[in-house]
C-alpha cells in the first residue's frame, strides 16, 4: 500500500479527512459527542489545525529516513 503521506495530492482533503479522524477518536463519551459535519466551526477549526500540525510533523519526520 502506497504511503499516503507520500502520494497525496490534495492536501487540503487530507488535512480533512485526518481532522474527522482525530475527532471521530475523540467525541464518544464527551460533551461534544455529535459527528464531524455537525461539530462547528470552532471545532472543526481546532481540528484542522490539528491534522496540518500532525501532517507537517510527519512529513518532516518521513523526510529525514
């Protein structure tokens, strides 16, 4: 399987699809146990912030092997 990290193209959906993720992970049991499309803009925001933080982490990380 090809690295995603390495193959993807639209940045944008990537950042994305890892901030629901990272959500999804987070959400059960919590005050704000709704799904990703109905978390708000102020948590999807955080959220994304997130994912490009982790993204860019990982890439530099990926980088230096």
């Amino acid at each position: 399987m090809p690295c995603r990290l390495c193959t993807a193209n639209d940045e944008d959906a990537l950042v994305e699809s890892l901030a629901a993720d990272l959500w999804e992970s987070r959400r059960h049991g919590t005050l704000d146990d709704r799904p990703w499309d109905q978390a708000g803009d102020h948590w999807q925001r955080i959220f994304r912030d997130f994912a490009l933080t982790a993204l860019e982490s990982l890439r530099a990380e990926h980088r230096h092997r």
